[in-house]
C-alpha cells in the first residue's frame, strides 16, 4: 500500500526511500503529509502508514540519529497529527494514531527526544480532544496512552503538563474522570496515573497546592461514594445466594473492593501529608465508620441509614486492618470500634445529616451533591463567565446540571466551597484567588501543617483524656455509674465481638471476628496502647504479664466444640483460634496461661483423642489420611490474607464438597471426611496443647526425614539378605544393583569400592508408599513402583522410581517379591501401632518383622542390613565408635546394644526386669511412643557407655517396643 502510494507521490524520493529508517525517508515522509493534509476516503490508509513509519523513525533516530528530532521539531510535524484528530476523520484514523502515540512515547528512552515530543503542548491538545469514548477500542487506546504519559513524569517533564500559570492539569483530571468507568482495565489504568502523579507531586508544591485544592475533595468523596456502591451491591449479593449460584459475581465484587484498598494504600505510602489528611478524613467519616462500623450494631436501632450485614460489615473491616496500616486511619478505626458510642449518632435525624453532608467531618455514608466532572469544571473555571464541560467516558453531556439556575448553582458553590474548607482541615479554599495563593503560598504552608497537626491530634487527645479520667474514678463512683449507661452500651462494637464468639449454633460470625481481631493484632500501624485495653498483645509483644481472660475462655470454648462428634466449627476457625489464643499466652521465656484455662484446654484435647478413637481403623486409607493431613498442616500454614481473599467463608456454611469450597473451609461430608476433621483436630489441639506446656513434639511425624536412609549414604551390608538384580528405568536405562529390604525401606546400593562388606546407597524409598505386581511374560521380573507423599489429599501422586526389576532366576524373584510385600504390610503395621499409642489404645505386640522370628537365640545372626556387630570388628578400627550410617544415629524399629549385665534375662521379646526397674509388661505398653523415655531407660543407656567398652559382653537384640522405651536412641 506504502509503495504504490509513493508512486503516486512521484518525484525524485523514491531513491532515497529505499532506507526506511534515515532522515531523507523523513522528509519524504514530511512531504507526504503537506501533500494530503485533507483526511478524506482515499488518503486515508496512506496518512495512517505514513504516521507508521514516522514514528518507527522517531524511534530509530532516538537511539542512532538526533538530526531525526532536529528535524521532527523545525518542520513542527506533530501539529500534523493534531490536525488529523480534529478533522473527525472517523474511528480507524483515531483508533491508529493514539496506538502510533502509544508506542512512540513508550520507545523513547533519551530525554532530550521526549523533550521535542512535549514541546509546544501539542500532546495536551490530544489529551483534552473529544474523542468518542463510547468506541471501546479507542477508550482503550486512550488511556493507555495517558498511562503511558504518566510513566514519563518526572520532575521535569511534569511542567510540560502542568500550567502553573492557568492552574490546569489536563493529563490529571481528564484520567480520573474515568475512575467509575465500567471496564476494570480502564479503572486499573486510572490509578496507576493517579499514583505516578502523586510521586511526583511531592516535589513540586504548586502542584500539590493544586491537587489538594481543586481536585482532593471531589476526586476523594466520588471515589468513597464509588467504593461505598460496590460494598452495598456486594452485600446485596450475600444475602440473595444462600444456594451458592451466584459467587462468580459475588468473587468478582470481592476482588474489586481489594483492589480499591491497595489502591488507597499505596495512596497512604506515598506519605503525602495533605493528601493523606484529606482521604483519611473521607474514608473514616464518609465510608469506614457510617457504612462498615456502624452496622456492626443491631440494625433495627440505624433508621433510613445504608446499611449492610454483620459478616459482610466484619469480613471488610478485616480486610481493611489487613491491607491498609497508615496509623491515623488505622488508630481511629479502632478507637471507635473498642470504644465507640452510638449515642450521639442515634439521636441524629436524617435531616440533620442532609443538611450537614457537604462537610466531611460529619459521618454519613451519603452521595456527593455534584459530578466530579462538574466539580472539576467549577474549581477550574472560578471567576470566569461560561463554563465549558468535558465529554465523559460516555460521551453524553448531563444536560440535568445544565439545567440548574442561577440560583442553584450559586448555593453548589457555597457548599462546595464548605466541603473543600472541610476536607482540607483549615487549607485555604479553592475559590481563592490565584494570584493571592501563588504570592502567600510560602506564609500559608507553615499555618496549615499546624492546623492539620492540631486537628489530626485531636481524636487521640481525646481518646488519652478519656482513658485519664477513667484511671481516676473511684470505685464509688464506677460502682454507681453501673446500670443502663455501662460498657455493655458504651462499647456496643466491643459487646458484638464477645457475643459472636458465643454462638453455639456455628461458626459463620465468630470467623469473621478472629480475623478481625486477627488483622488489628498484626497491624502496624496500630499503637499497642488501643490493644492493651482489651488486654490483647502485639505478636512481637517482649514481656506479657496479663491477657484477657474472656476471650480466651471464648476460644477454648470454640475448640471443645469442634473437638465433639457433631461440632459445627470448621477447620479454618479451629486454626485461627489455636493461633490467637497463642498470641495471647505464649511469650519469649514461658506461657502465662492460667491453670484453670490450661486443664479446659486439655480436657478440649482429651475430647479430640476420644473423637479419633472413632474413627481408628487397621485398614491402609486411615494411616495413609493421618500422614498426609499431618503433612498439609505442617506445609501450608494458615495465611489469614489470603483466607480474607476467598468469597466462599462470605456465604454460610455448607457441607457438601459440590460447591467446590475447600475441606477447611466448609464442614465435613461422609466418613472420610469426619475422619480427616477429626485427624486435624486432633493434630492442632495436641500441638497447642504441648506449646503451652512448653514440651517438645516426640512422637510426630510417624517417619522423620532424620531417620530415613538417604542417597550416598554408607552402609555396613555384612550378614545382610542382598539380592542382586538388574535396573531397568522407564527410559531404557539399565544398572546392576542390589536390593536391600529394611524396615520402612528399600533400597539399591552398590559394593563401596574402599572398604569390603559395606555399599553406598543409590536409591531409597519407603515400603508404604510401593508397589509390587509380576510381568506377565517373565518369571524372573517385577515391576516396581513407589510414589512420592502427595503434598495434599487431592494432588495426584507422583512417582519416584518406575522400573522393572529382572532377577537371576524365578526363586530369587518369589523371595524379592515376598520380602517386599512383608516388608509394606509390617512397615504400616508398626506405624499404625504409633498411632494406636497415641491414642491410648491397646497394642498387640508385634513377634515378627521380616520373616526374623524375635524369640530365637539364631537372630543375631540375621540382623537386618542397617546394623553392624561392632564386636567382631577389631578395636583398631576407625569405624568402631561411628554410627552404622555415615549420617543417621538413630533408627526408627530395632536396635543393637550390648548387654548391661551378662547374666540378663535370655529373654529377647522383652526388655529385661533387671535391666528397666519395671514390670516387664512394660515395654509393650509404650513400644510405639519415640519420645516418651522412661527414667529406667535413661539409666540403660547412660550405661551404655562403660558396657560398651567391655569385649565379652553378649549381645542382644531390641524389638522396636525395647528400642523405642529408650528414648529412640540406638547404639
């Protein structure tokens, strides 16, 4: 199309246009657009290709040739593209110019060719053109090309688009114009313009004079009514989706209302005082307390005033605490909801809200009195005659504001002049003149700042002068100031958080105000001084001397609850409780706990371990349910963020998994269910439990990683069944390796080229977790699979080691394949056995493991691979005093250990009565409990030391009940 528009140009630039990116391409291209600076049907395609390649010049000389700006500038060429805008040439034309725009100010990195692009305010000229925003496309292109501006803004750069001297801002107030617009990208892109400008402006003062002046108060109060909309149509959506149809729309709200508060936060980081001033004062006063606090209290004492439910009011002030931590929003927040009184707010009619809604300080969730379109337009057009209104995104002019009077519009100005003395707490107004504001600007910064400073002081003044006569009240006078007028009612917010933590029926409201409390406790922002009125500590807290005993009643009240049978709390609010009643107790040096709320806390546990019982079965799936929901507690933590972030704890509770709502958050469905329920509980309520009393965990997780044979470890393989075999992968490899069978694992080692007997570990794998099945077509071959622990019940497993294992001959085979099997069966016996000790269950004791029969006086010589006799090795050896593993001391099932006394029971199927001090019963009763070491045990192996230095003494072997009595330890 270029090439045979060219032609038609003519003359002699065809040459020199054979090298697209070059200056002499640029004048041709310069005389292109002097040949068709008409717009019409069949020039059309040419000025859009044409505008192509000029820019792709620009972008060329930027970074190979300035001559390419020297000339852009002298030829004054962008006016060409401001001409073809106005000329109405239709929406492609537009549509390809702002994206040409788009990409030239994005591609450009020099300064100095950014400077020749701004020069001359063409670029405002094209940001203030009445574009048809109803086009999607071009609303598109629009303001990506303002946030493409934004990003360029610097200290120097920004006087290109701020007047100081006509007090106008066009690539400000014409992008927030759009803050409401329907297309989520759209307003995504206003904000990020907004915030670049508010970077910079804080080195600019007559920019932030202007923002602050002519655009805060209306920009802030339309955007709270905005956010405020969302909330209200947010709740609507709560309360008309019990059956759970509607949570793409009501995720979707949810998601738009956190963005709204990242927004204001990152609006708060910028610390820009004034700015901060005024959109504290409109979001506590217009927003956060008439809409979010106030509907806390019972709803039928509110009139006519918006309102919106408990646990969506509960569930956004969480948020809120959450995301947002700038201290004068975040303190006052919390002021009015510990301490609050709604006396004063009560006894207002709604006239008298009508009447005073143009100041902010007055708290009433109300819509702004004008557009911010038409207050934009006001405060620019002060003092002059005829106002000129800019399209919206719609591109509809409010004929309804033209139509106001005289009259009406003088009474708008007196307010809006009110509200903006309001919003600015003491700054001059922007009805001002501006000649005055530029002249006095300097004497007047230092007046505001202490106003600012004297009226932002002023709640917590309050607040101490509160707190001080409070202290100094009698008891007299506190005993007969008791009746109507208590706490019960001057604190009615504080009242509604105890008494949600009450509800025996479920859990719905009393989630909602753990993360509350949850979010205010790990607020930054908040002075420790508001939590220690209701007794409730920082996390980081050093010293903790006393905590508040109702609500720690509260929380162990809830976790006896979901410690029953038919408990109605969820997963989700057992966590947090066990976490906030930590918070509470736990310090650096101890646990303040009080007796009485430790034994509540532990006949809570009691109830867990009975609920469990229950639910205990010798079948595979219940261990294979306890190990993986020990492993997901462990590995994923709660992150009450992102539980704030889910829409599903919006909606009431339910118990079918249909809904898609994860198993923590939603009660439980079918056995399988109640069973994993209940494993958690039990899991959370032993380890609180163990917390507070300050005792190590001993006995969890069933396999420790430190236990286990891991790859490259060194093994003493003398008088070990080995199997030699041939390794083929999925892949096609193969390698010659032997297989050991040990009693959680298998392994395949190699011989250890330095040392005869011993081999290094290529491979292991846990018994539990194979699979075993023949080849069909050959006798000699198993096919072997082990899985890796799935990280959640609902991951699918994935395996470790697929490959098929080929033996010399079919016998070898059979004894592999046995071993195997016998070996998975005992490996899951002896955890559920740990299982059924943790449960206080009766323990069949085990006689058998692997096929080696414990009672006969041969089993030292079949003592599985792991384990070596130190005795037959000679005392010149280094290896002597080393564990059997180059990196594991301690192994989970059997044990070797010298005798202590060489006339000892012969006895090997339980410890000795001589060598414990105690009945030798004992040993059975706690054979699967690792941690719990008896005093008889400490003194064995105390022992241990001057027996071992003794040659002669016999040897014997300790079942896993005898290894285990000994604190776990193994020699």
């Amino acid at each position: 199309m270029f090439g045979r528009s060219r032609s038609w140009v003519g003359g002699g630039h065809g040459k020199s246009s054979r090298n697209i990116h070059s200056l002499d391409h640029l004048k041709y291209l310069y005389h292109v657009l002097t040949k068709n600076t008409t717009v019409t049907e069949q020039n059309r395609n040419l000025l859009v290709e044409t505008i192509r390649s000029i820019t792709e010049i620009l972008i060329w000389g930027d970074q190979n040739d300035s001559s390419v700006f020297d000339f852009f500038l002298e030829k004054n060429m962008f006016v060409f593209f401001l001409n073809i805008l106005r000329q109405k040439s239709g929406r492609y034309v537009c549509v390809q110019l702002l994206q040409t725009l788009n990409i030239l100010f994005e591609n450009i990195s020099h300064e100095t060719s950014l400077y020749y692009l701004l020069s001359n305010n063409y670029v405002n000229s094209i940001i203030v053109h009445k574009f048809d925003f109803s086009d999607e496309e071009i609303m598109a292109y629009y303001i990506s090309f303002l946030k493409t501006l934004s990003l360029k803004l610097n200290n120097h750069t920004v006087h290109f688009f701020y007047n100081e001297h006509t007090n106008d801002f066009a690539l400000y107030t014409e992008a927030i114009k759009f803050f409401n617009h329907p297309e989520s990208m759209v307003r995504i892109a206003v904000r990020t313009i907004t915030l670049n400008v508010y970077k910079v402006s804080l080195d600019n003062q007559a920019m932030l004079h202007y923002i602050r002046d002519k655009t805060a108060v209306p920009y802030f109060s339309n955007l709270v009514w905005f956010i405020g909309s969302h909330v209200i149509e947010l709740d609507n959506c709560v309360q008309t989706d019990e059956e759970h149809r509607n949570r793409g729309k009501l995720s979707d709200l949810v998601a738009e209302h956190l963005d709204h508060l990242h927004y204001l936060n990152d609006i708060l980081i910028i610390n820009c005082e004034f700015l901060n001033d005024v959109l504290t004062d409109h979001l506590l006063n217009r927003l956060f307390l008439p809409l979010y606090v106030y509907s806390l209290e019972n709803q039928d004492k509110g009139g006519e005033r918006p309102k919106i439910s408990l646990p969506v009011s509960l569930y956004l002030l969480s948020q809120v605490f959450l995301i947002i931590h700038h201290a004068p929003l975040v303190n006052s927040l919390a002021e009015v909801i510990l301490n609050g009184d709604l006396s004063e707010m009560y006894a207002k009619t709604e006239q008298d809200v009508q009447r005073s809604c143009a100041k902010p300080s007055i708290r009433c969730f109300i819509k702004p009195t004008e557009t911010l379109e038409r207050s934009l337009e006001m405060n620019k057009h002060k003092g002059k005659r005829r106002v000129q209104k800019r399209p919206n995104y719609k591109n509809v002019g409010e004929e309804e504001d033209e139509e106001k009077g005289p009259t009406e519009d003088a009474q708008d100005d007196a307010e809006k002049a009110k509200g903006t003395e309001g919003g600015s707490k003491g700054i001059k107004t922007s009805g001002e003149n501006e000649d005055i504001w530029n002249i006095n600007k300097l004497k007047t910064m230092s007046k505001e700042i202490e106003m600012v400073i004297m009226e932002r002081s002023k709640l917590p003044e309050l607040a101490a002068s509160t707190s001080m006569q409070e202290q100094n009240t009698t008891d007299e006078e506190k005993s007969a100031a008791t009746g109507l007028e208590s706490v019960q009612w001057n604190r009615p917010f504080l009242d509604m958080v105890y008494h949600a933590l009450d509800s025996p029926d479920d859990d719905y409201h009393a989630l909602f105000v753990l993360c509350l409390l949850y979010a205010m406790s790990h607020n930054n922002g908040m002075e420790p001084e508001k939590l220690e009125r209701i007794q409730l500590p920082e996390p980081s807290a050093a010293e903790k001397t006393v905590y508040n005993h109702l609500l720690a009643e509260r929380l162990i009240r809830i976790m006896n609850s979901a410690a029953q049978p038919d408990g109605k709390i969820r997963l989700t609010t057992l966590e947090l409780s066990c976490l906030l009643l930590k918070q509470q107790v736990v310090t650096s040096t101890g646990c303040i706990i009080k007796d009485v709320h430790l034994a509540c806390l532990e006949g809570a546990r009691e109830e867990s371990v009975h609920l469990l019982r229950h639910f205990y079965k010798g079948e595979e799936i219940f261990l294979d349910m306890f190990e993986d929901e020990y492993r997901s507690m462990t590995m994923k933590p709660m992150n009450v963020e992102y539980l704030m972030m889910d829409v599903s704890i919006l909606l009431p509770p339910t118990g079918t998994p249909l809904t898609g709502i994860d198993f923590v958050k939603r009660l439980p469905c079918g056995d399988v269910e109640r069973t994993r329920r209940a494993i958690r509980v039990f899991f959370m309520l032993r380890s609180l439990s163990l917390q507070l009393r300050g005792e190590p965990e001993t006995q969890l997780p069933l396999t420790r990683e430190e236990d286990l044979i891991k790859t490259d470890d060194v093994l003493d393989l003398n008088n070990s069944d080995l199997i030699a075999c041939t390794v083929i992968t999925k892949d096609g490899g193969m390698v010659q390796r032997f297989l050991a069978v040990d009693i959680y694992q298998m392994s395949l080692v190699e011989p250890d080229v330095s040392r005869l007997g011993w081999g290094v570990v290529k491979f292991a794998g846990l018994l539990q977790d194979m699979q075993v099945t023949g080849v069909e077509d050959d006798s000699r071959a198993l096919n072997i699979t082990i899985h890796k622990p799935a990280s959640s019940p609902h991951s699918k497993p994935f395996p470790i080691l697929q490959a098929t294992f080929v033996f010399s001959d079919h016998i070898r085979c059979i004894i592999a394949k046995q071993r195997l099997a016998k070996g998975r069966i005992q490996a899951r016996r002896m955890k559920m056995q740990r299982i059924a000790a943790l449960l206080d269950l009766p323990i069949q004791p085990t006689t058998e493991v692997l096929g080696f029969g414990l009672g006969s006086s041969s089993s030292s010589q079949h003592l599985p691979f792991r384990f070596y006799d130190q005795c037959r090795r000679g005392s010149s050896d280094p290896t002597v005093q080393r564990s059997v593993f180059a990196s594991v001391d301690k192994v989970p099932g059997f044990a070797v250990a010298q005798c202590i006394n060489q006339h000892s029971s012969p006895s090997l199927s339980s410890p000795s009565p001589s060598a414990s001090g105690s009945p030798s019963g004992s040993g059975s009763t706690s054979h699967c409990d690792s941690g719990g070491a008896s005093s008889s045990s400490t003194s064995s192996v105390a022992q241990s030391p001057s027996v071992r230095s003794g040659r002669k003494g016999r040897r014997r072997v300790f079942s896993l009940s005898e290894a285990d009595s000994h604190g776990g330890h193994w020699v």
